[in-house]
C-alpha cells in the first residue's frame, strides 16, 4: 500500500515520473511524461537507477566503477533535462539511485508524495517492450499508482495531441 498521494492538496503539484536508462524507448516516455506535466503545470521528475550488481569486482575497483556510474547517470539525466527545458522550458527533478530499478522507483514513490504518475514506454523491438514495463504486464512490480505505457514509435506531434 503506498501513502496517500498529496499532489493535489494546497501547495503541491501533481509529478509525473520517467525513468532514464539505456532503451530507446526511454526517450519517448520522457517525450510524454515531460509534455504532461507542462499542460497540467505538473512537475517532471527523472530518475536513473545504477544496478549495485555492477560493482561485485574487486574491492578497489569498486569505489572508481561507482564514480564512473555516477558520472554515467548523471551525464544521461542531464542530457534529457536540457532536451526539456530547450522544448518546453520546464525544469525537472532529477534524482539517482543504486539499487533494483524496481525497488528504486517504490522507494521514491513513498518518499515522494508529489508522484502521481509513472511513465513508462513500451519497446517496439522483437525483445519485448521492455523490462519495467515486461514486470507491469507481469505482475510482478505493481506499482502503487497509475503507470501510463507510452507506445515506442508515437510522434513528437501524436505526443503533443496526447498529453
């Protein structure tokens, strides 16, 4: 059970959260995502979750493998949030975790009030639509507020005539 959500009470806005990671459909669920919460004067929060399964090395790689990830989410984070205040002029959250993706994205979602949506795309390739949105179908990340599945190959325009 998630807490009560306060985005609509005085003095808080509705946010809307997209994950950043590798797949191609990312791009679209932040399209989406960011495009929502400009036409609802909504908040845009970004998150990137580095996977702590990356640093069972060495214990003195360790320490330099998690700087290069942090650097690496940090890079991804920035890059999208310039992409959305160039287009929209609004300025998102960013946030990164360490951990399971799934696990992040709950642990935010209770932490964070505000967060009334997850946006998510779904892969258009022969692999599946992708992981988070492969554990919705699947059951086995419900997650405790609505997730909105933005289909891959939608258009900056279709997305415009959406949100």
């Amino acid at each position: 059970m998630v807490s009560k959500r306060l985005s609509r009470e005085a003095g808080h806005r509705r946010k809307f959260l997209a994950i950043i990671d590798d797949t191609p459909e990312c791009e679209r669920a932040v399209a989406y995502a960011s495009k929502r919460a400009q036409s609802t004067s909504g908040v845009l929060v970004l998150l990137y979750v580095i996977e702590p399964d990356d640093f069972q090395h060495w214990l003195g790689v360790e320490k330099i493998m998690r700087e290069e990830a942090n650097a690496t989410a940090r890079t991804a984070l920035d890059s999208y949030a310039n992409k959305v205040r160039q287009k929209l002029g609004i300025e998102p959250e960013l946030v990164v975790r360490e951990g399971k993706p799934t696990e992040e994205i709950h642990r935010l979602i209770e932490e964070d009030q505000d967060i009334a949506i997850l946006v998510l795309a779904a892969g258009a390739g022969k692999e599946g639509p992708g992981p988070l949105v492969g554990a919705v179908a699947g059951k086995g990340a419900a997650f405790p507020i609505p997730v909105t599945v933005v289909p891959q190959n939608l258009s900056d325009e279709e997305i415009d005539s959406l949100a």
